[in-house]
C-alpha cells in the first residue's frame, strides 16, 4: 500500500497529481466505472467532476507543466522545482482537485499502483473588489455641532420672518 495522503476539512485550493502504473485497459476502467477510483484510493465517495485521468502523452506540443500553469492555474513560480521531473513522466496520470471531497477532508490510501507524484495549491482568483476610498466624516464637538444648529436654526428663522413681512406687504398694498 502507498502512503496515506489527508486532505484537510474545507481545502479547496489543493491539487494532487498522482502517477498511474497499470495497464490501459484497467486505466479506461478507473476513468469510466463510477466508485472504482474512489475504491482504489479507499474512499466512499469522489466527485468525478474534480477529476482528471489522462495519459501524458497527450500532452505534446505544451507538456505536462504547461498543462498545469495553463489548463489548471497553477503559478509557474510553484511548478519551476518540479519542471525536469515532471516532464519525464510517461503513461496515464490522475489529477484530483481538493474539491473532489465536498469540503469534508479525506484520507486517500492509494493502491499500489497509484502514487503521489506532486501536492499543490492552486491559484485562485480573488473576486473582491478594492473598496473605494472614502472621506472620513468629520466629526464635531458638542459645542461645534450645537453652534452649528443654531446658525442654521437662526436662518431657516430669518428666511420665514422675510416672507411673512412680504406677504403682509404684498396684502397690505
């Protein structure tokens, strides 16, 4: 049995890249059975849809670190370690996205032929704006705002006053 490999509860973000050491036909079988991959890693459940069982050699032209940065959005900052080891792998490769396990942590013990080549994050994308720049509101004392108050309070009066004296006027003639 290959090593245990956990997948924290709620991680979204990780990918892992495993190596395939079996025939086509059992490769074909694992891709297309529902619950046959999930029992070869000794889990319940997987979602299919996270998940990605192709050979390497299909990759030509862009290679298996260009897939990766490309297809998968991983920086090339974190596959550039990695570059020579990936681009000698051959034969049938599984990629499974944390998603695959709803959030709830897994732990995968792998069957032998199926071992981790690769564990990564992948890059997400950050869909929060940056928040406007805003003025601070000025703030007044007591004494400032009560001021404040009266000089308007003083002029809403005065603007009354001015219309009752004109309307009397205007009666008046």
């Amino acid at each position: 049995m290959a090593d245990v490999v956990e997948i924290l509860k709620g991680s979204r973000s990780e990918i892992l890249l495993f190596a395939l050491d079996m025939p086509p036909e059992q490769v074909r079988f694992l891709r297309e059975e529902e619950g046959a991959l999930a029992q070869v890693l000794g889990l319940e459940h997987i979602d299919m849809n996270q998940v990605e069982v192709f050979d390497a050699a299909d990759l030509e032209g862009i290679g298996l670190v260009g897939y990766l940065h490309d297809g998968i959005g991983i920086p090339l900052a974190d596959l550039e370690p990695y570059a020579e080891e990936l681009a000698a792998y051959t034969g049938h490769l599984l990629l499974i996205r944390a998603r695959a396990f709803a959030d709830a942590g897994a732990t995968l013990t792998p069957a032998a032929p199926i071992s981790l080549i690769l564990r990564l994050g992948e890059t997400k994308t950050n869909w929060r704006a940056k928040p406007e720049a805003q003025e601070e509101p000025q703030r007044l004392s007591p004494r400032a705002a009560r001021n404040k108050a009266r000089r308007i309070g003083a002029t809403l009066f005065a603007i009354v006053m001015t219309l009752i004296l004109l309307l009397i006027y205007v009666l008046a003639t």
